[in-house]
C-alpha cells in the first residue's frame, strides 16, 4: 500500500502510533490552510460550501410546510457550528490523519504476524471506473450496517443519539452528530477495504465527496415528491423518517448513507403515503442536552453513569432510550411487546 512518506515506521505500538498521528495532524493542518486559499475545481472544501448553498436555496424554494423557517428553525446557527467542527476541524484534520495512520497500523500490525503484504485482491489491476464503483457499493454497505449498528447496540446510540435530538431539520443538520462517530467507527469501515487494495486517502476521499454530499442533500428540509428516486437513492422524503420520533419499527428505519437498496432488502425502508411529516427527535428530547458543549460530554456521562450501572446495555437502554431497546428482532412497533413498546403505543 502508497504510503505518505517513502519509509514506513518500523513499530507501531501506542507511542508510535499517536506520534505519527500528531505529525501527519500538522502537515494536514498546513495542506488544509493552503487549500482553503486556493481556487481550483478538485477542491473539496469549495465544492461543500457551493453543494450547503444550493441546497439553503432548494430549502428557500420548495419549503416543507414546518412550522418552522429556513435560518429561525432551532438550531440552525448550532448545525453550522457543527459543519465547521466536524467537517473542517475533525474531519479535514483529525480524520485525515487517523486514517493515515490506521492505514499504517494495519499494515505493520500485518507484518508483525510475517504477513507482508496484506492484500488478497489488488483492486488498482481493474479499470478505474470498476474500482469506483467497488468503492462505492462497499463504503455505502458498511456505512449502512455501521449506522445500524448505531441504533442497535445502547452505547453507541449514547453517541448516535446527539445527532436524532433535533427536533427541525434543515441541510446542515447532517453535520449535527458527535464527533466520537468518526473515530469509532471510520477506521473499522476501513479494514475490509485494505484487504482488497484500497489506501485510506482513497476511502477518505470518497467519504468527503459521495457520501459526505448525499447526506447534505438528504436532511436538506424541502417539499418535494421524488417518487421512483426514492428507491434508488437516499432523498429528504426518506431520511425525514429515519428522524421520526415515534418509530415505526423498533429501532428505525431507512439507515442508508446513499443507497436505499440495503433498506429494501433487509425490510427496513419505510416510506409513507401521507403528506403529513412526522414528529422529529428522541424519545427524552427534555432530558437532552442544547448546548455544543453539553452534546460534547453526553456519550461519556452516559457511558461512566447510567450505562455502567447495568451489566447488561440492553437492560440500560430500558431507561435511557426505549424507543431502540428490549425485543431482538426490528419488528414493526405495534406488533412488539414489553415496556417499551407499551410506551411507545400510549404515544402513537
Ligand atoms: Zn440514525
Ligand atoms: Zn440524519
């Protein structure tokens, strides 16, 4: 695998691996300044600012009827905060490097078993736009059953849940979600694409272009029937029902980054025929916090308090987020049983 310098790091135990993370962190930081500066049409950064712009007019033109306005609707000035954060501070920065150095990680954890060169399958032999479309189709399923994962198991949903505690949503609401998601999960997505060739620039770049656009677009908070697109690729029409407050299946619905095709083969895509929007948020939306801060801290206060006081996650999640709890299977909510699904049928 290419690997930012010409020399691989010879270890890479715990000091070796944050050292090399804070230096490749600054040459990120100097590359990220520069191209903020520089105008050219593989800028990334550049494309994200025009994509929210087109997406703040869509928002301004073909407006959900919400009783809520575009700029006035809660949390707004927080999700561009957010944007900043996550998207230019962690993700250009922290995230870059992580990769980089997981990347290297992998392949010196590899060859301290004798295995040299972990790669079953040389992806870069196929023409590139085989290698693209592989990327593509792979990132997007284990984006997927990562984000199940998010909701399926309670001390992730502790980190999930800041991004499903607004209760309006608009284009930068995509951005809205703690900072532990990227380094929780982005590197493990990683892993299988190494076996097959792929270097973490080319995995980070397709999470800056593809998916990173397609969830701007589908949090964008506009009034539109996109009718058979709806199968094919996520849109605002169906990523407003993974925010339902009142879930109609136990632990969502409609978890695609891109693709709805995942959705529609493991039974979770949901798409009613109504005009009305659901309900937005969580459960506890009382109990959770609104300050950056606040959201900042959540996942560990829950996961050093409450979570920690139950043996078993599962048995927490009964009193923290009962809407993605008790039964095994995502069964529709009407048909479960047990004390969070008698909750949720008093409110629907
Ligand atoms: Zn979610
Ligand atoms: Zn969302």
């Amino acid at each position: 695998m290419p690997y930012l310098y010409d020399t691989k790091p010879p270890t890479m135990d715990a000091a070796a691996f944050i050292s090399r993370f804070v230096e490749i962190f600054w040459l990120y930081w100097d590359a990220v300044l520069k191209q903020l500066y520089s105008f050219s049409l593989y800028n990334v950064y550049h494309w994200v600012i025009v994509w929210c712009l087109l997406c703040f007019i869509l928002e301004l033109v073909f407006p959900r009827k919400l009783d809520y306005k575009v700029v006035g609707r809660k949390g707004f000035w927080q999700d561009l905060f957010y944007v900043f954060f996550n998207d230019f501070l962690f993700m250009g920065l922290g995230f870059f490097a992580l990769m980089y150095v997981i990347g290297e990680a992998y392949t010196a954890g590899f060859a301290s078993i004798g295995i040299d060169n972990p790669v079953l399958f040389e992806i870069h032999s196929l023409p590139l736009w085989a290698q693209l479309l592989i990327l593509f189709i792979l990132v997007d399923l284990m984006e997927f059953l990562a984000h199940y994962a998010m909701h399926r198991f309670n001390f992730l949903w502790a980190f999930h849940k800041i991004h499903h505690a607004q209760e309006e949503i608009g284009f930068a609401s995509s951005r809205h979600f703690h900072w532990g998601e990227f380094f929780i999960f982005k590197p493990f997505l990683f892993l299988p694409l190494g076996l097959i060739g792929y270097t973490a620039k080319e995995f980070t770049i397709l999470q800056l272009t593809l998916v990173y656009f397609a969830a701007f677009f589908s949090h964008t908070n506009i009034k539109f029937n996109f009718g058979f697109f709806n199968y094919l690729i996520i849109t605002p029409q169906t990523h407003l029902w993974h925010h339902a407050k009142n879930l109609p299946m136990r632990y969502g619905v409609n978890f695609a980054s891109v693709l709805p095709l995942w959705d529609l083969l493991i039974g979770t895509y949901y798409l009613p025929k109504t005009d009305e929007a659901p309900e937005l948020g969580v459960d506890d939306m009382d109990e959770m916090p609104r300050s950056f801060l606040g959201q900042f801290v959540y996942p560990f206060v829950f996961l050093f308090s409450k979570g920690k006081q139950k043996d078993n996650v599962f048995e927490a999640s009964l009193t923290t987020a009962d809407t993605l709890s008790a039964p095994t299977q995502n069964k529709p909510i009407a048909k479960t049983k047990g004390k969070a699904a008698k909750k949720k049928r008093k409110k629907t």
